[in-house]
C-alpha cells in the first residue's frame, strides 16, 4: 500500500462536507451555474431576445461579484426555462477535466479512509452529479445534493429549491443529526460559512490566495488545493 494510502487508512472517520463550485470544482473562469448560462445563450436559437442574452451576462457578472445572490438565481431559472435537459451534459463534459487527477486520487484516498463525504451545494446538483461522475469520483460521496431541475418531455420546466440559501445546508447537517465534533466542512466562500462555523473543522478553499484577507478572522484552516486535505485530517484527528 502506497505511503499516501497508508496514512488515510489510519486517520479516524469522518463525515466531510464539501461545497461544490469553487471548491470541488474551480470556478475560473465560471462556476457551472455562469457555464450553463453562456452554453444557454451561446448554443441557443438565432430567434432567442438580445436582450435576454445582455440579461444573462448582466446576470453572470454579477452573481461572480456575489451580488444579487437571489436574484440571480430566479434569473437562472427563468433563463434557462424550455432549454434542453442535454444541456447539462454538454456542459458536465466541459467542467469535468477541471477536475484534475491530483485531485481525484485525493478524494479517492479520503474515500478509502472510511470517511463519510457529502456534498452539499446552494447550486445546481444537476450539475454537479454530472460532473463527479464524469471525473470518476461520484462514488467517493454518500450524497449529492442541492437544488434540481424540473425536466418534462427533455426539457426545463422549473427548478425544485431545496438549498438555495446558505442555512439550507446548515438546517439539513442538523436534521440528519451529524455530530459537529466530527465533522468537517470545506468550502470556498460566503454560501459556506454557516456550514464552516458549525463544523468542528472548518476548511476554506483558497485557490487565489485572497480570501484569507476577507475571512482571516475567522478559525478557517486555509487550504489551496484538495490534497492538503489529507495532512489537515491527519494532523487534526490522527
């Protein structure tokens, strides 16, 4: 047994929590919401409004600013209102290598640990169902949830919200009776710190390198990459 798999065997189970987008999946450019998006107006009839299309990146930029979060999503769902389900495949097959194998194998290791993984997600479980799979790793998690789409005859017809806030999650986490004290919560910004605040670990992705200055205060372990959370783990409950 490989010297990385040794030391997951023998770190002490637990339940871990992912966010998705930007945290599973690296946001850059777009999440997989912004991606559905432009795949929407880029792939969509000649006949589609212009001003739709302006609406839909007006609505982009601003969910990227983290602005308007509700608002946006309403966009989101009116946006993509009679799109073909394939959609979401199309875009799954995009924002599945962005998922790399360091990254994979990571995940794969923390699964082989015993760890109970979850991922809960304010966005699109559609998506991010589609996108694990397609990089191999939905089966490292006991769960996938967020919010879905409603699909009749192939396509869009409305959205069913079951997370669409921030204490969605945290409300879930509670009515499944996870123990805090060992659990840990990984997340990449301000739809995660419900989550983050309540879990004995709390672990924020910071790929840029930026975020400690606006969550510093906070007692986040900062991480830049999925691997550094095997050596957290180990560290913490080894």
């Amino acid at each position: 047994m490989p010297a990385g798999w040794k030391r997951a065997a023998e770190m002490k189970p637990l339940t871990i929590i992912w966010d998705f987008d930007g945290t599973l999946l690296p946001s850059t450019p777009y999440d997989s919401e912004q991606s559905l998006l432009i795949h929407r107006i880029e792939r969509s009839p000649p006949e589609l409004p212009r001003f739709r299309r302006l609406l839909a990146r007006a609505g982009i930029y601003a969910d990227r600013q983290e602005w308007f979060r509700k608002a946006f999503k309403k966009l989101y769902i009116r946006l993509l209102m009679g799109a073909e389900a394939a959609l979401l495949d199309q875009v799954a097959a995009q924002l599945a290598p962005r998922i790399s194998e360091r990254d994979r194998h990571a995940l794969r290791q923390l699964k082989a640990a015993g760890h109970n993984m979850i991922v809960l997600s304010c966005g699109t479980a559609d998506l991010s169902q589609r996108v694990l799979g397609l990089a191999q790793v939905a089966s490292c998690f006991q769960l996938i949830e967020g919010n879905r789409f409603q699909i009749e005859n192939g396509r869009i017809i409305g959205m069913f919200l079951r997370m669409p806030n921030p204490e969605d999650k945290l409300k879930f986490l509670k009515e499944q009776k996870i123990n805090p004290d060992t659990a840990a919560a990984i997340g990449d910004g301000y739809t995660d710190v419900p989550t983050l605040d309540w879990a004995g670990v709390a672990v924020l992705m910071d790929r840029s390198g930026k975020k400690k200055e606006r969550y510093g205060r906070k007692n986040y372990h900062f991480i830049s990459a999925i691997p550094e959370v095997l050596s957290l783990i180990e560290n913490k409950f080894a």
